[in-house]
C-alpha cells in the first residue's frame, strides 16, 4: 500500500465535474477536523501553474 499526493486536481476538475460532487469530501474532511478542534480545509478554486 502507498500514499499519492496530488495537488491541483480540484482545480482542474471543478468545471468538469460540478461543484456539489467535489465539495462533499471536503465537507466531511472540515466536519472531522472540526471535531478535533482543528481549522478548516480550503481548498483553492484556482489553479496557479
């Protein structure tokens, strides 16, 4: 088993794939870390490169 990181993929994906589809999972992410007592995740809308 291994760990990819990829970045810029919201980004990219967001006009291909709608808003609601790609928001869930950072949803749930910010749910979890709010629990913890952490700061939410923002994810850029923008890509930069």
């Amino acid at each position: 088993m291994g760990l990819t990181v990829a970045v810029g993929l919201y980004a990219q994906n967001l006009a291909k794939e709608g808003e609601e589809f790609l928001e869930e999972p950072f949803n749930q992410l910010n749910e979890v870390l709010a629990e913890n007592g952490m700061a939410p995740h923002t994810e850029p809308r923008v890509r930069t490169c």
